[in-house]
C-alpha cells in the first residue's frame, strides 16, 4: 500500500458517507491512531480519548440511535452547540446539501428519501467502524479540551485517509449521547465531543465524490506588516 503524501491528502481527501461491508484490522486503526496523536495540545495536556466501536456494540448503537430520534427524544449531545448562524454560515451548509442531494438525485419534496438520508447519520452511515472522541472530564467547561479534541479529530481523518480508509465526522452519532456512553462503554470520566464513522470507501456510492467548495485565502485571511 502506498502512503500518500500530505498534499495528496489533503487536496484528495472527502467525508465519506458510504462504505463497503468490509472490516477494517485493529492494527491499522491503532496506526492511524498514532499518527492522529502527534496533533499538537496546548500545554502538552492530550485530552482526548478514543473509544473504538464495532459489531454488535455498535449495532446496538445504531438501532438505540433511530429509535430514540424517531420518537423525538431531545438532543442530549454533550458539548455545546452554536446559538446561532449566519447567513454564510447557513448559506455553505444549505449549498452542501444540495450538492449531496443533486447527486442522490433526492428531490426537495421527497420527505422519505430525505428522512433516509437524515437516519444514516444516525446509523453512523452504516459504517464498519465508529470511533467515539471524548475528553477528560476534569478539563469539562473550558473551551482548551475541544479545541485540542478538534485538531486530534482533523489529524485522524487525514491520517486514515493517507492509509485508504475514509471518514465523516458525524455529530448526529453522538446525538443521543446516552445510547453511545451504554454500548460503547464510555466512562463518566470523559466528556463525549464527537464522533467519527470509518470504513474503507464504496467507489459506487455517488456521495462520496462530492467535494465541497472553500473559502479563498483572500476571503480567510488578513495579512499585517507584510510589504
């Protein structure tokens, strides 16, 4: 297998959002788990944990997940959402899915298809693999631990797919954060931030080749003291 380099990765990289039935070796994961790990931390403090699910115990996930957002249950995920957007932040996740669902060929008034897109998420996109990020509690209320739980997760990603394995970070599989802390065994001691679905990618699954659009340096950017 060739490593690729990181321009490849991340020029290349996609969420993936479909995978094929196929398991993926505790080794490699433990590699990808290596690398993902040399992500700076303030202060040195490596916050994070990672609990890696599979099987039946994330079967169980899966199906606790749907049941419980079905019978509109309340969002219980254990970090703290936006208050609000703005209309360009609103505008590039409307423009995103329109992207996957122009693809799926998914009409705006299909609710059924769209609903089935909305439950995959909480399957954790029927993926091999999930693996739960979380932080120690004693560091819970600053806002230090998820920032280095965010760099960890963004190394993870890369590094996975530097090795030919795919991922979506997916907060709506941490969504009922109780059903995950049961099945996967997440001790009270760690503060679930998020999660991230893994797999080796299906090449058929039209999704996957959505590539969204980005900010411009000139729009992210301000540059002071340069001549």
């Amino acid at each position: 297998m060739r490593v690729q380099t990181y321009d490849e990765v991340v020029h290349g990289r996609r969420s993936i959002r479909g995978f094929l039935d196929k398991p993926v070796p505790r080794s490699l994961i433990e590699e990808v788990l290596t690398m993902a790990m040399r992500a700076p931390s303030s202060h040195n403090t490596q916050p994070w944990n990672f609990t890696v699910v599979t099987g039946e115990p994330l079967a169980n996930i899966r199906a606790g997940n749907v049941e419980r957002n079905l019978a509109g249950v309340p969002d219980s995920r254990e970090f703290r959402k936006d208050v609000g957007q703005g209309a360009q932040h609103r505008a590039r996740q409307i423009e995103v899915a329109k992207q996957l669902f122009g693809v799926l060929g998914i009409a705006r008034e299909d609710t059924e298809k769209r609903t089935d897109w909305v439950l995959r998420g909480f399957r954790q996109f029927d993926a091999p693999v999930a693996v739960v990020v979380t932080y120690d509690r004693d560091l819970h209320g600053g806002d230090i631990a998820p920032f280095d739980c965010g760099g960890v997760t963004n190394a993870l990603v890369n590094a996975a797919w530097s090795r030919g394995l795919g991922c979506v970070i997916n907060s709506q599989g941490i969504m009922q954060s109780p059903v995950v802390r049961e099945h996967a065994g997440v001790p009270d001691d760690q503060v679930i931030m998020i999660c991230v679905a893994m797999g080796w990618p299906d090449d058929s699954f039209v999704a996957n080749g959505v590539v969204t659009n980005r900010k411009s340096v000139a729009d992210a950017a301000r540059f002071v003291g340069f001549d």
